[in-house]
C-alpha cells in the first residue's frame, strides 16, 4: 500500500530504492510492472471520473460506519 500511495502522490520518487524494496519482499518484476500498470491505471481512471462529475454507484460509495 505504501508503493500505490508514493506513485499516486510522488510518482518520480518511486525509483529503484523503492523497487529494490518490493523485490527484498519476494516480488517480482513481473509483478512490480503490473502493480504499477494496475495503480496508474484506477489514477487515471479516478481523475477522468472526477473531472466529469461521474457520481460513483451506490454500493461503491463509503459507508459512514465504517470510514467515519
């Protein structure tokens, strides 16, 4: 999660040094290549429905109970 929050918010920082990390936990490149195709893409697709205005689907909305 750490991985998906630095390259969403400070992508240019997600370099080897965070890479080397994800490999020191078992990943592979293989891996790593579709965690970050996987992350750029929800980016993507979250600032593209923002910027329409596309209100999510019911059930895809926060409960209050649980996020507060």
């Amino acid at each position: 999660m750490d991985f998906a929050v630095q390259v969403t918010l400070a992508p240019r920082e997600s370099g080897p040094g965070e890479i080397e990390k994800l490999r020191a936990h078992g990943w592979t490149d293989a891996e790593i290549l579709t965690a970050v195709q996987v992350i750029g893409f929800f980016n993507y697709y979250v600032r593209l429905a923002e910027a329409l205005g596309v209100d999510p689907e019911a059930e895809m909305r926060r409960d209050p109970d649980i996020w507060g």
